[in-house]
C-alpha cells in the first residue's frame, strides 16, 4: 500500500493491576492501575502500523478522572501520538463507555478505531461491538492478525473464535478489537514515562462532546467467590472430584 | 410471534450447537416465554430439530446474504426481530459468537447488556444477575434499567433444558438484503483440528510434568484428562525440553501465564519458573507422588499417589459426570 | 687463534648503498610512515566522534597496565599454539624494531657507539630473535594453513601480513649474509652473526665478491620496498593492534569487574538520549577499543553465548561496531541484529581473556539500554521488568510472602533482633523459588549452629535491581537500589551476607554509586570463616559420592571469590572432590546471568545443557554450586543430560548442613 491512514484512534482503559494479587487480609484496592492488557496489545498494534509506514498519526483515547493520567502518559511512552481524556468519575456499563467514545470518534474522525476485545476488570467484552452498532461501521473482533489492502480502503483481519480462525474483510472505516496473541507490547521504561509526562493531555467533558449518558447497569456489589485454602489435602479421586463439584464449583 | 425473550441459537452451518439451548433454562428463570431465532443459509432442518423445546416459534431468517455470521447484518436482522415480536430479553449462550454479534444488537436497540450471566435472582421484585468479574476471581452482582435488555449466560450455570411435547412452529423472517449492511466479508474459516481450546484462554487447563516419562503417556493421561474437561493441555519446561510436549504448551516465567478457572497439575514437583504462570489459576489440584512437591503449598487440593492409577480413574469419574 | 681485533668488529651500513639511493630509501620509508600516521590519525578522528571521556586519566596507573598486559603480554600466556607463536612474533619484532631504530641512531647520530663487543652481542641477539620471528611467522602460517580455528577468522589480509612478515625476515637475513660475504668479515667476528655466517657458508660458498655486491643490492631492495610495504598497510590489518592496543590498555577505565556504568537523568533529560543507539553515542575510549581488536577470537572461545548457538559473538559485536564506526550506516537491526544483544549472559568471560581489555559487556550494555528505552523488549523478560517495578520482585509475588520460606525455623528480623551484626539478605530467588527457599533455609540454620547474630529484612528487602540493570533498564534499577539503600541506611545495616552472587555483586560493587557502602560477604566466605573458626564442620562422611562445584561466574569470575565455597564443601582433604575442567575464575556460565533467566530459550541454546555434560565427565554425584540461578539452571540442565538423573544438584549451605552432626 502507498498512502498510509491518516488517522488511528486506540481507546484504553485503567484497570487494577491483573498480576497483582491482594496481600493476605489486604482488601486489594490498593493494586496499582495499568492500561488494561488487551489495549495494551491495541496500542502496540497501532504503532507498529504507523512502523510499518502504513498509518500517520496514533491518537489515544480514555475515559476517566485525572488519576489515570498515569496510563494515559504509559500509552504516550509506547509512542502515541497524543491523548485525550474525557473527564468522567462515574462508574459507567460499556454502553455508556461506547456512547462517549462514539461522540469522541465523530470528533476525530480516524480510519480506524483498535481497542482490547475486553477489559480485564470486568470482562464485559462489548464496548467495541457497540461502538461499532452505534457508529454503522464494520467490526473485527478478538483479532490476532490485521493487515490493510486497497491503499488502506480495506483491512484483512483474523479472527479467533471459538472453533478455530476465520479471516474477514472489513472497509474502513472500522472498528478492531483485539486479542491476546496479535502481539506482545513492548516494555516502557522509566525515562520513557517522564519524557511521556511533560507531553500535554487533552482534557474533554462529555458535555464538550455534546453526549449525556446514564449508566443502565447498576453493580450492588462484588464478592470474592469461596477463597481457596492452600493445601487442602484429599485422599481418594472420589473426594477430589466431590470437592471440585461441592466446594470450588469448577466442575 | 410474541414472546417475552428472543433467544438467538448458534449452529455450525450443519448443526445446532448443544450449549445454545442452555439459554432456555436462564429464559425459563426469567419468566415469561421464549422464542427461537436462527439465521443463516439452510436452516430448515435445523429449524425443525429446535421445535421439541417449548419455545411459541422458531424464527428463520433463511438468507444467503447471512450465509456467514458478519456481526453487521446479523445484528440488523436480530435488532429488527426483536423489536418485531415485541421481547423484552435477548438471550444467548455466551460464545464468541454471540459476544461478536449481541453488543452490537444491544447498541442497535438502546439497551443495556451483560455477558457470562452466572445466575439470576429476584430480589425484592427487582432481578438481579450475578457475573464473574476480573477473571473469575470476584463474582459481581448487578442490576438493569429499563426495559429491554441483552443477555448472555455461560452454558456451564444453566443445565440443559428438558424436552418439551408441544411442537413449536417454525416462522420464516423476511430479509430485506437491500438494507443489510455491507462493510463486512467472509474470506475463510481455518477450524481447530484439535477440539481443545487455546491455552491461555482455556476455562480448565491441564498441565504435565517430566515424570509423565514419554509422548504416549503424556498425551493419554494430560490430552486425556483434558480432553474429558474440554481444556487445554500445557507443560512444564522440563517436559518440553524432554520432548514430551510441543514448546507453544509451555507454562511459566519464560512462557505462557495462564489464569483459568482450573488447573490440575500432573506430576509437576512447582519449579518457580512454572509456579510463576500458573499462580492467577482460581483452582489448583496438583496430583503427584511426593508428599513434599512444592507445588502443595499453592494447591487448592493436593491429591499424593501414582499417575497412572490416579489419572485414568479421574477420568473415568468425569466421564460418568 | 687469530687475534681479536677490536675495530673490525663493526659493520658498513649503507656501503653498497649509493647516494642517491639512500635518498630514495629515506624517502620511501617516511612516505610510508606517512600513509600509517595518516591513517592512524583518521582512526583517531573518528575516535573523537564518541562522546568524549571515559578515558583512564591517571598515568600510573597507565604505566602499570602497559607493564602488564603490553610488555609482559599478561593476558596472552596460554598453553597453546597461538599464544607461543605470538611471543616468537611479538619478541621478534620488539627487539628487532629496537634493534634497528639503534642502528639508525649510531650511524646518524654524533656518536657512533656501533662497534666492539657491544658490536658482537648486538649481532647476536639481532640473529637470536630474528630466527624467533621466522619462527613465528611459520608457526602462524601452519596455524592458519592448517589448524583453521573458526573463532580466528580467516582472511586474505592475513596472508598478506604474514606472508610480508616472514620475507622481511629472511631478506634480512639474506642481506647480512650477502653484505658479510662481500665485505668479507673475519670468521670470530662472522660466528657472532651465526644465522648470516651459515647462509654465507653454506649458499653463498664460491660466489665473487662483485656477484655477491650485486646480490645484496637486489636483496636490500626487497627488503626496503618490503618494509615500506608493511608499514603502509598496517592499519588495514591485525598488525593495527601493535598500536590500538597499548592505547587502549592505557586508556580502559579502572572500574570493578561487575559495576555498569551509572547513567544519570539529568543527562537523559539534557540530551534525550538513553544508552547507544548511534556509534557516537558510545564514548571515545569505547570507540578506540573497537580498533584495538585483532580478533584473535579468544573472547568467542570462551563465550556461552556462541558456544550455545545462539546469536551472539563478542568478536563481531566488536568488528561489526567497527564497520559502523569506519564506514557509517545503521547499528541497530542493520549492524547488529537486537537478538544478539539480548544473548549475552554477561558473564565476563570475554573481558576476563581479552589481551587489549576491550570492555565487550559495557558495549552490549549500552546498547541494550538504548533498547530498552525506545520500547523494544517484549514479552516474558518485560515481565519480570514490570513486576519488579509493581511487586518488588521479578516473579511478581506479594512481597508480604517474603518470609515464607522461613516458617518454623524462627528466623530473627530487623524488628525481633535489631542489634544484629550480620543483614541476611536472602533475595528474591530464596525468599519466592521453592527450590531455592531450601538454601535460605540451609544457610540461616547454619549461620545459628554457627552462633552469628544476624537479622532478615523480611518484607522490607526487594529486589536489588540486578535483572534491571543487566537487562538495560537503568532507572528501574536506580529506583530499587535508592529504596534499597534507604532501607539499609535506617536499619544501620554494616554487614551484609547474601547466598545470591548476583545480589552479592549489586550490593557490593554498585550500590556504593548510590552511597550505599557496606561490609558484603557471600555466604561461602562467612561459612568458610565458621568452618575455619572450628564453629562448623565440613568434614564429608567416609563414604561420600565424588562431588563438583560449578563456581558461579558473579562469585568467583566478577568478585574472585574462588577459595570459600571449596572450604565450605572441604575440597581440599575431600580425595572425592573433583574439579572441572573450566573451574574458577575461568568458571563456564549456567546461561542465567545478564537477564537471561528472565527470557525464553530453545532447548538446544540453554548453555546449562553443556555445563552439565562437563560436570557429569568428572563422575561426581553432586554438583555444589553457590548461587539460585545456576542452581535453578543446572537442576534443569541435569534432568535433560544424559546421566544427570543421577546428578544432585545442591548448594554449598545444603551440603554443609548435611555434614553437621545431629544437635540437641
């Protein structure tokens, strides 16, 4: 391809650190934040479009109060371009994530919009479908490969599902979603983020954007399921396969 | 054509899936009656195969313009199905499948959605859901507003639904192809030739250490036993430098994290260098012959005695359920 | 006899020279002299496109490391044929280049000391070396024709150079002969010149006086054009070395074996630049070093890295740097492929053979920090990097679980015990790896059977920053050895004893940059000490199985602690002790230092696989070692080595405690 895509919006969002676990008796809030491991691969994807010459800019887009400028710099410290944050404290459902994002994507006007197939905090796995639907545009989801044809009019993407892979042409523009095995992102080191913190964050309010959504789902609460008691002995298959089906529910 | 909930059915193009008809129990615990959805190219004798499980219609949208699942056209034609039998509930069985094409339907629809739905509750004259959160190890309780929603629930929550005597009748859709989307092609399809799932997504992953001595007895106990649970099968490094699994099955520091919601370790002593790919698993069982394994410690269950007797009775016990 | 006339005993030097051609010869040579030093001075000038600095500035210290390693030639001793062939050679061109440069100045200068027995012993030692140097020049010639060492590099320049070495060697000698003959020397004063008096009487026997003059003409000719020659060329071969190489043997700084080079972020911020991603971005001493390689390959022999088959040669990151240095173009993905740098185990074994001290592991370093920071580690070793950042770990466990591997064995901590003489400082590997928490475990027992009052820091220790220091991420390091510091700063800490080499090596060579100093002992000393005071016993039992040790690179090659761990598992009046072939300071790495413990490998690249082979050769059955990583590597590389199911695999603590007797 010759004329590379002018535009490459990655949405991200900060979730508690998967790897950490909750010290023992901690009530594990305090876990750091980090983009979450699915945009992560999303943004790593955008800019090894742009390595390959084959888009120009990279803008990165999150939603959420000033504390998660830290991910926000992390994601300028890979290489995007520029960010911006919309200013929302709310616990918001992925529709109204998608609603924002879908006023924030008519703003910007990219070619293509990449973010993670889901996120790893509440595994809803639907913002990025949703967006699509509300914008009219094709999706790719829990992509492992992505390739742009036709002078970027078109992306061939491979599709990990269930039964194994299948390949779809989509037009651009459109929404990619991606999953685990597209690639492995790259390490930011420390110098890194403070070069990436003296970089300017676009700061919006969903009223700039002109959308006023209401989150539809309401969490009342989150509970741990039964904590596993490290070493529990069993004596007989019988009793192991009792406990799995009784106790941890897994069969 | 009325109902209250509109239950979209997977199928392979000759099939219906099995799980897909879990989502007739969460549609019974909903309350209210339940209609059948099925799109695709060919569906008449699949239709007929879903009229014994008390659904008021099996709906067919019998098209070649969805000869192919493109989340685009499919979630116009379900969006519209919807809104024409009046339901309240979207449902599926949680696949990627439905998780590529029910957003998208929920966004067409203005309606909220939850995924991976476990249980259903009512409390206080309002339904509550509850969903695993951060890879199965919280499990969240919540709410919906409005009056529509989408839905899909793991097949594993809701048991399979019991036959029905009342024939459902079978309905064709019309599908006006001139206003289905077209941004969206199919190229091709490279199905699985293993049925087990990809490691590092797997629900149930079984992993295999060096005593399993040779190829033939790691792919009979490990390929076995995970092939009764539907999971993937890993590897310690030991056993891949020993040949006895190929280096893409290697679990650990230097090689795939995984964080299923079981993990049953065959013969695996708990070298840090697996420990560290493993230690996100919500449920451990480690089955090994020294009492002392370090791979105990971090065992949810510990089970001390010989593989080739232990394994193939395990087996046996799931086999029978 | 016939009487020894003093003043015959001399000789002509341009006799049969006419005028005219000594103008031309002068010529020649400071013509050639003039291509060399203009050569030399465009290496120089693209030397001085590093960043400037990094030279060693203090002159005695120049002159000591000149003594050393130039004039006695320290690094090159080895019991093989390269290393004799270079002394016939070096020797050989030493004294005759003196030689030579006297004879300029006794017939030119103002007083010509040219004569008597000065005269006869000069002659003699002049033939002595001059036959050295033939010598030399054939044994290198057999070495390349013959035993082709890959690691040696083989070239036609190298022919060339050898090819001109050996004939101006018998040119001289075929013009002393040929000037003896014509001028006639009386015999007493001829035997001193014995390989020119043989030639003329033996070749030259019957030839005229004119023929022979004639002769010697033609053959001073060869001679002088050959000369020219060499000096002209020079700096497109090896030989460049005889003038790089004491350059950079003066001018390597002096720095402790196992420091890397601080990077300040001031600077990082000033010049936004992070490691080496362009030549010049390497200092001006590194760049000099690159020339002063002859490649001789004794860095590629010893390597673990090449010897593995994995991408890496310390000789060709040299001589590929050096291509970008001489010609321009891209280093990174074009010179140097980013897969070769990250195979460095960076075990020093390079550094520790090469004879100009070129410092190959600060070249990869750099280079790999520049990696790091422009976002090119990925995967497993990025990991590790983001849990020590997150967890204060590389294995990415709740740094509360860092006492575990001490339950039951009432372990003092910094709170139970502050009066503690002794920090144990126990280390990620020992406080998270279930195999190595048995050495934790070994060592305290043995440091309370021993009555040391010591103290953990339990959850106060985190990861000293090694992996992200050798890895290439500096200020991940930097933050963790400023925690850390703190830390041992407000517990009062003053002696540190560590069962982990490579925390060993941090604590003690490195953090002394962050103002951290402290008295650190790896456990083997502290032990040794113990045993040594009586307070333990490392007497085996009668029947005990041969046993080896695998001395850990960061202990014994990086710090030269070589003694203590043999003490400690009593090898000296152990008949059973075997020693392995590479042992000591020249220790063969396990394949986890440098970071490599944090990355994938392919079964055929892990250097322990060779590590164990050598160690099952010796027939022990158990390999001792001193340090988590190459127990943890040396574990797997005997599991998959033939007979090395039959190998234990132990540290030292746990075979020491195995030898206490029972206490009450």
């Amino acid at each position: 391809m010759t004329q590379p895509i002018a535009k490459i919006l990655v949405a991200f969002k900060s979730v508690p650190d998967p790897y950490e676990e909750a010290a023992p008796g901690g009530s594990g809030s305090t876990a750091k934040s980090v983009i979450n491991p699915f945009d992560e691969i999303a943004i790593e994807e955008a800019l090894r479009i742009r390595e390959r010459g084959e888009a120009t800019e990279i803008v990165g887009l999150t939603i959420g109060p000033a504390t998660v400028d830290e991910q926000v710099r992390a994601a300028m410290a890979m290489g995007v371009d520029r960010a911006i944050r919309i200013d929302d404290s709310r616990a918001l459902d992925p529709y109204a994530v998608a609603r924002i994002l879908h006023a924030a994507v008519q703003k910007e006007a990219p070619q293509v919009v990449l973010m993670g197939k889901q996120a790893v905090d509440d595994d809803s796995n639907q913002a990025g479908q949703m967006l699509a639907g509300l914008l009219g545009w094709p999706q790719a989801t829990f992509v492992s490969k992505v390739e742009f044809l036709d002078n970027g009019d078109r992306a061939r993407c491979t599709r990990e599902t269930d039964a194994g892979l299948e390949v779809l042409e989509v037009k651009l523009p459109a929404i990619i979603t991606t999953d685990l095995r597209l690639n492995e992102p790259r390490y930011v080191s420390l110098p890194g983020l403070m070069k990436a913190r003296k970089k300017p964050i676009e700061v919006l309010t969903c009223e700039q954007l002109g959308v006023q959504v209401e989150p539809l789902t309401t969490t009342i609460s989150t509970a741990r399921p039964p904590k596993r008691t490290a070493g529990t002995r069993v004596e007989s298959v019988e009793e192991l396969v009792a406990k799995l089906k009784e106790e941890a529910k897994v069969l | 054509m009325a109902a209250q909930t509109l239950i979209l059915i997977e199928h392979d193009r000759r099939q219906v899936k099995r799980p897909s008809l879990h989502a007739v129990t969460a549609a019974q615990q909903l309350g209210g009656d339940y209609a059948f959805l099925l799109l695709g190219k060919g569906l008449e004798e699949m239709a007929k195969s879903l009229t014994g499980h008390g659904a008021t219609a099996v709906l067919v949208a019998d098209d070649a313009a969805l000869a192919e699942p493109l989340a685009d056209r499919y979630a116009t034609v379900i969006a519209n199905a919807f809104q024409k039998t009046g339901a309240t509930t979207l449902l599926a069985t949680s696949s990627t499948f439905s998780k590529d094409i029910l957003p998208r339907a929920a966004a067409l629809l203005d309606a909220p959605m939850l995924t991976d739905v476990v249980a259903i509750e009512e409390k206080e004259g309002a339904l509550s859901y509850q969903r695993p959160v951060s890879a199965g190890s919280m499990l969240a309780t919540v709410q919906l507003k409005g009056d529509k929603r989408v839905l899909t629930i793991r097949a594993a929550a809701f048991a399979a639904p019991e036959g029905n005597a009342t024939a459902s009748r079978v309905e064709n859709l019309a599908v006006d192809t001139a206003s289905l989307p077209n941004g969206m092609q199919f190229v091709s399809r490279e199905e699985r030739v293993s049925d087990r799932p990809d490691l590092t997504e797997a629900r149930v992953v079984i992993g295999g250490g060096r005593p399993l001595k040779d190829k033939e007895t790691f792919d009979r106990l490990v390929g076995g036993l995970a092939d009764s649970l539907g999971g993937a099968i890993g590897a310690t490094r030991a056993a891949v430098d020993t040949g006895l699994a190929p280096n893409d099955c290697q679990i650990g520091q230097t090689g795939k994290v995984i964080a299923p919601e079981l993990y049953i370790a065959l013969g695996i002593s708990g070298a840090i260098q697996h420990l560290a790919g493993i230690k996100d698993s919500r449920v451990i069982v480690a089955i090994n012959k020294d009492p002392d394994a370090p791979i105990f410690q971090m065992a949810t269950y510990g089970l001390v005695g010989d593989l080739h007797q232990l394994v193939p009775q395990l087996i046996e016990s799931i086999r029978k359920g | 006899m016939i009487a020894m006339d003093q003043s015959v005993a001399t000789r002509e030097v341009f006799g049969n020279i006419a005028p005219w051609m000594r103008v031309l010869f002068f010529a020649m040579i400071f013509a050639s002299i003039a291509i060399l030093g203009c050569q030399v001075l465009a290496h120089w000038i693209s030397w001085r496109k590093g960043r400037r600095g990094g030279f060693e500035m203090n002159p005695r210290i120049w002159l000591e490391r000149l003594t050393i390693y130039a004039l006695a030639q320290k690094r090159v001793h080895k019991k093989t044929l390269g290393a004799l062939l270079h002394l016939l050679l070096f020797s050989g061109f030493v004294v005759l280049t003196i030689g030579t440069t006297l004879l300029a100045i006794a017939d030119d200068g103002p007083y010509n000391f040219h004569h008597g027995w000065y005269f006869l012993i000069y002659e003699l030692v002049m033939d002595v070396f001059g036959v050295a140097f033939i010598l030399g020049c054939l044994l290198a010639m057999y070495r390349r024709a013959f035993q082709r060492k890959p690691s040696l590099g083989h070239n036609w320049r190298d022919w060339w150079l050898l090819g001109i070495l050996l004939a101006l060697g018998v040119t001289g000698f075929a013009v002393e002969a040929l000037r003896m003959h014509y001028t006639q020397v009386q015999p007493w004063v001829a035997h001193w010149s014995t390989v020119g008096w043989l030639i003329d009487r033996t070749m030259l026997r019957g030839i005229d006086v004119p023929t022979a003059q004639a002769m010697h003409l033609a053959s001073w000719w060869v001679h002088t054009i050959l000369v020219a020659a060499f000096f002209a060329t020079i700096p497109v071969n090896r030989f460049l070395h005889v003038i790089t190489g004491p350059l950079n043997i003066a001018a390597h700084p002096e720095r402790p074996m196992g420091q890397l080079v601080p990077l300040k972020m001031e600077t990082v911020e000033e010049t936004g630049l992070i490691g080496v991603g362009q030549i010049g971005d390497f200092n001006q001493q590194q760049l000099l070093s690159l020339d002063a390689c002859m490649e001789c390959g004794r860095c590629e022999d010893v390597c673990p890295a090449t010897s593995s088959g994995k991408p890496l040669s310390p000789k060709f990151i040299v001589t590929d740097l050096r291509g970008v240095m001489a010609n321009g173009g891209e280093l990174h993905g074009v010179a140097i492929n980013p897969d070769t740098l990250w195979s460095c185990t960076m075990c020093q074994a390079c550094v520790q053979e090469c004879p100009v001290l070129i410092g190959h592991v600060d070249l990869i370093s750099d280079m790999r920090r520049y990696l790091v920071g422009e976002g090119k580690l990925s995967g497993p070793p990025a990991r590790s990097l983001q849990q020590i950042g997150n967890q204060g770990n590389p294995y990415g466990r709740p740094n509360g679980d860092r006492l575990a591997w001490a339950e039951g064995l009432d372990v003092p901590t910094v709170e139970s015990n502050p009066n503690f003489e002794y920090l144990f400082w126990v280390g990620c590997a020992a406080s998270f790896d279930p195999r190595a928490q048995k050495v934790a475990r070994a060592t305290a027992q043995l440091l309370k059977k021993g009555g040391v009052n010591f103290a953990v820091l339990g959850k106060e220790e985190t990861c000293t920053g090694d992996p992200a220091r050798r890895i290439g991420d500096e200020f991940l390091f930097q933050e963790r050895a400023q925690t850390n510091v703190e830390t041992l700063g407000r517990r009062q800490v003053k002696k540190i004893v560590t069962a982990c080499p490579h925390c060993h090596n941090t604590l003690k060579n490195e953090y002394p940059q962050f103002g951290g100093e402290y008295q650190v002992q790896h456990h083997s000393a502290l032990l040794a000490e113990l045993i040594e005071a009586g307070r333990l016993t490392n007497k085996a039992e009668a029947d005990a199985k041969p046993i080896t040790l695998h001395d850990p690179c960061y202990l014994a090659r990086v710090n030269g602690e070589v003694e203590a761990p043999r003490t400690v598992i009593g090898a000296a009046k152990d008949e059973q002790f075997r020693e392995m072939p590479r042992c000591g300071k020249k220790t063969f790495c396990c394949g986890a230092g440098g970071g490599r413990m944090w990355f994938d490998e392919p079964p055929a690249q892990r250097v322990s696989n060779l590590r164990a082979e050598e160690a099952i050769a010796t027939g022990a059955k158990t390999l001792a070692t001193g340090c988590p990583f190459c127990l943890n590597m040396m574990s797997d590389g005997m599991a998959g080595a033939k007979g090395g199911q039959n190998v234990k695999v132990l540290d030292i603590a746990e075979v020491l405690l195995s030898r206490q007797p029972p206490t009450g």
